[in-house]
C-alpha cells in the first residue's frame, strides 16, 4: 500500500525552463568558473554547494588547492543571489498534470512531500509564490487538508542526493516506516539514485523536466513517464 510520494521539484512539480542551469551558468561566469552546460545539466538535483565544489576540484584538479574553498564559497554565494532574485521576479508555476496528481493523492489519503536540491530560502520563495506553503509549520509540515505535507532541503540533512536522507526525513516527518510504502519521482538521474538508496517501492523518472527520455534511460528508473499524470495510474495499480 503506498502512503507516501516524494517528489522532486524544479522540473517535476514545478515548471523549468532551464533558469536553474542559467543562473549556475551567470554565476560561474560572474566568479571566473570554466564549464560547460552538459557538465551543468548533469550535475542537477544535486546540493547545489557540492556542485561548486565538484566543479572547483575539477577546475584545480584538486581540493587542496589553496584558492579551492574560497572560489567554492564566492560561487555560491553569488549563485544563491542570482537564483533568489530569479524566482522573486519571476513567474512561477506548476507542471502539467501536477495539480491533478495532487488532487487524486488527497483523494487517496496518501501524503505528498517535496524533496529539492535548492537550500531552504529559495525553496520558501517558491513554495509561497505557488501557495503551496500555506498551512505548513515552522518544520515545513503540513496536514491532510494542506496541499503538500511536507517539504524538505538539501540542507536540512546530512547529505543531498543521490543519498536518501531527504526522502528518509520525509518519512519520518509523516510517519511512514517502510520505504516499500513510498514512491520517488524525479527528473534526474540523482532524483533515480536517491530513491535507490532509500529503498523506495519504485524510483520514477518523469521526462517532461530538465532530462529527456534518452537522458534518463541508462540510469534504469522503475518506470519512465512522460508526465504526472500517468503517475495516478501506477499508484492505482499498486494500491487496487
């Protein structure tokens, strides 16, 4: 019986149009960072503070680089202000089939939290802009009339993906024991892996988000949709 679906955001259940990858670009530009948008995209869903790490080591070719930690620092500083001044002026809107998927899920009395790479400043920013932090506590809790139950950050556990402690503390939050009783969806390839490691009855890959099908597929997902909403199916199946 599933009694949980965590799901990603930026690209799953909110709407992305590449800002995300654009803003770590101006960032790297603006802090002297050589990189590619590949090496940018592959990097997403990731805690964005051990991205710049990674792609400092990769820049030095090493973390014992006497400049390493500084240039880490001074990028994420200047990524985090340039990615809250985008969703400040910006629009902000779900995916499709989102509000569907959550509508059928209340119906269902299944629990929904929202797992994201982005730290928690940001991530309150979209959530208000969506309405969706309406009802929550200070933990970013919810209840069973809220439209999400529950939120949370890279940055609010020890590690981001890929491990499985973000979807582990959402369990915990709304008190699911078993992990063969939550569903993980995502549109990456450390979206796939998190759910991996967290033991969850199916990892799924939506491929309407920032990675297409041909993306996705070497990294194995449970299930590859092409939106939510044929997510209510899956969940149909495996509760009837």
């Amino acid at each position: 019986m599933i009694r949980l679906v965590t799901l990603d955001m930026a690209g799953t259940t909110v709407t992305d149009h590449h800002e995300v990858e654009a803003c770590f670009a101006e960032a790297a530009l603006k802090t002297g960072l050589r990189v590619s948008n590949e090496r940018i995209l592959a990097m997403q869903g990731l805690h964005k503070y051990f991205v710049f790490q990674t792609l400092w080591e990769e820049h030095f070719g090493t973390r014992m680089h006497p400049e390493w930690q500084m240039r880490v620092d001074k990028s994420y500083k200047v990524f985090t202000e340039v990615l809250e001044h985008h969703y400040l002026t910006h629009e902000v809107t779900p995916t499709e089939s989102c509000l569907e998927l959550f509508d059928y899920l209340h119906q269902q009395g299944i629990s929904i939290a929202l797992t994201t790479g982005f730290y928690r400043k940001v991530t309150d920013i979209i959530l208000k802009k969506l309405g969706w932090l309406e009802g929550l506590d200070e933990q970013r809790v919810g209840t069973s009339t809220t439209l999400i139950q529950a939120s949370v950050t890279s940055d609010e556990v020890e590690k981001g993906r890929p491990h499985p402690f973000m979807i582990q503390k959402a369990m915990r939050l709304l008190g699911v024991e078993e992990p063969s009783q939550v569903l993980n969806v995502g549109d990456t390839p450390s979206d796939i892996q998190s759910g991996f490691a967290a033991g969850c009855r199916l990892s799924i890959a939506v491929t309407n988000g920032t990675h297409t099908r041909e993306q996705l597929e070497p990294h194995q997902p449970d299930r590859l949709i092409g939106s939510l909403r044929e997510l209510i199916g899956i969940v149909d199946e495996l509760n009837h």
